[in-house]
C-alpha cells in the first residue's frame, strides 16, 4: 500500500494494512509504515466512514479490480505514477 500527504511533500510511504479491531463505536484500522520510515499509523472508522468505504467499493471498476485474475498473483502491482 502506498500513502502520499500534501504534508509530506512528494515523501511517498510504504506500508502494509496490518490489523482491523473493534473498539466501542469504531473499527480500528492498523497500518505499520516500513519505508521510508518506521510508523504504525491507525485510523479509526465510524459505521458512515465504513458505509462509504463498502459504497466506493461496489463501484462497477472496483469490482472489476477485485474479480481481475491478474490481481491475484503474488507480483507487485506496477506503481500508479503521480496519485
């Protein structure tokens, strides 16, 4: 997974979703940061920011990412240039 932040700059970090818990009202996303730096960075999602997210996910291109044989190989997926 790869993050960019206007507050970075043109920094692009590398990390891995490393765990989702609950915790009272929200779910606890889990991210451990690995390059350039080492950070786990966590993001806690309330029951709308989890309905959009499933919303934004059954769009018909983001189906078709999933359902796409070439996304379940063990390759790195190509970088997506400026995001």
């Amino acid at each position: 997974m790869l993050f960019r932040s206007t507050g970075l700059g043109k920094t692009e970090l590398i990390g891995r979703v490393d765990d989702l818990k609950r915790q009272g009202d929200y779910l606890i996303m889990y991210v451990d940061v690995v390059d350039p730096v080492k950070w786990r960075i966590r993001a806690a999602l309330g029951f709308r920011d989890l309905a959009k997210v499933i919303g934004c996910c059954a769009k018909a291109a983001i189906i078709g990412f999933i359902l796409s044989p070439k996304q379940w190989g063990n390759k790195e997926p190509t970088h997506p240039g400026e995001f």
